[in-house]
C-alpha cells in the first residue's frame, strides 16, 4: 500500500508517518495542498489522508483536483471541522470517508485497510492462494499450521503481489510500492525481502505462492 498524508502540523505529519510506516506501508507526507501536486503527479497512490485547513492550498481545493483529474485515489478527509455541513460538504466532492479530530490511531487505520479494500475490488478481507489466507484486516498470513511470522515487509510484498494477481513487477516497482520516497534503503532489499519471505513460507510447510520471471521479475499467478 501507498499512503500519502497531507497535514500542515508536523506532530501529527510525523506521527502518522510514524505509525503507517511501522505497518509496512509506503508513506509520504506534504505539509498542504501545494507539497502535495508534486507527489500526486509522481505516484500512484492507493489512499490520501486529507486535512482541510491548510496554507496555500487547502484540503478542499486538493481534493477538487484529484477528483477533476480522474485519480482513482480514495480520500480519507481527517479534519477538526466536525460540522455535518463539514461533513456532506466534503463526501459532495468527492472524499470516500471522513474522520474527526480527535480520533484513534487504530480507528484510523482499520479506515484506511478499509479503502484499500474497496479500491481492489475486495468485499471480503481474505485472499486465498493455495493453502495460503492472507487476512488483510489483521495483516496476517494462516498456512495449515497456522500464522507465518512475518515481518511488516514481508507481509507487504506478499499481500501486494497477491492483490495483483497476473502482473508481474520488477524489483523497481515492487520497491516504489513499499517505501516511501524520502527512504534511503536500495531497491537491492526487494530481494532481501523475498528470500526471506520464500525461506518463512517454506519453513511453516506453505508452497511458494510467486514465481521469478528472470530478467522480468516477480509475479502471483492468475
């Protein structure tokens, strides 16, 4: 998952980047509408997390962008204003959720997974591959005897390839999807992660859901 949080508070920008990040997620942040054009117009987000009262640019005016350029993006409105006006206002022009503040950090990520869900189709947070149940909700990962042990990574890139089904990603790729943009780490820890993520599969006597298309990458099959 990619997430892009876009809050003018650098507490709360940095604690969310924080706790997303501690997931497994790819996260960047923008400080308001106006940081944000450039990450837009770069990736390929699958959740904005959107405040409204921001300088410059302001949260609805952002939105009202997203949404005229066809992004299929969903946006989680995270917003002071707790006006019902606020509100309808706001999923009028487009916000698929909107959370108040104060708020949990949990409540906000169930909301987040959530979204994600929608956005890939999924009614039910399962995914099935084999004698694999990815349980997207509780980011786990059941074999026949039982939880696999991975790590937040780990459980990323597998859950990714698995919501992708028949598309094969290259080392790239697959990185842009798990880190964020301000990371240092090389793409070369893609295939740090893989072995690791084949040898625990393997260990808890799970077949190995992904082939390795050599010279092409890395692919669930269909």
């Amino acid at each position: 998952m990619r997430l892009l949080i876009v809050e003018d508070s650098q507490k709360l920008r940095e604690a969310l980047l924080s706790g997303f990040s501690a997931f497994g997620w790819a996260v960047d942040s923008a400080v308001d509408g106006a940081a944000a054009r450039p990450f837009l117009a770069q990736w390929d987000y699958d959740v904005v997390v959107l405040d409204l009262m921001m300088p410059r640019v302001d949260g609805l005016q952002l939105l009202r962008e997203i949404r005229q350029q066809g992004k299929p993006v969903r946006v989680l409105v995270l917003s002071a204003r707790d006006q019902i006006a606020d509100r309808v206002q706001a999923l009028d022009m487009g916000a698929d959720d909107y959370l108040v503040k104060p708020f949990s950090f949990d409540e906000l990520r169930a909301r987040v997974a959530a979204l994600t869900r929608r956005r890939h189709d999924e009614h039910e947070p399962e995914i099935v591959l084999g004698d694999l149940r990815i349980l997207t909700a509780a980011r786990s990962v059941h074999g026949q005897s039982g939880v696999v042990a991975l790590t937040p990574k780990e459980y990323a890139i597998l859950e990714f390839l698995a919501r992708h089904r028949g598309r094969v990603f290259n080392r790239t790729a697959l990185f842009e999807h798990l880190y964020g943009s301000a990371s240092s780490a090389s793409d070369k820890v893609i295939e740090v992660l893989m072995s690791t993520l084949r040898s625990k599969l393997t260990d808890a006597g799970c077949a190995d859901p992904i082939t390795t298309r050599r010279g092409f990458g890395y692919v669930v099959e269909a």
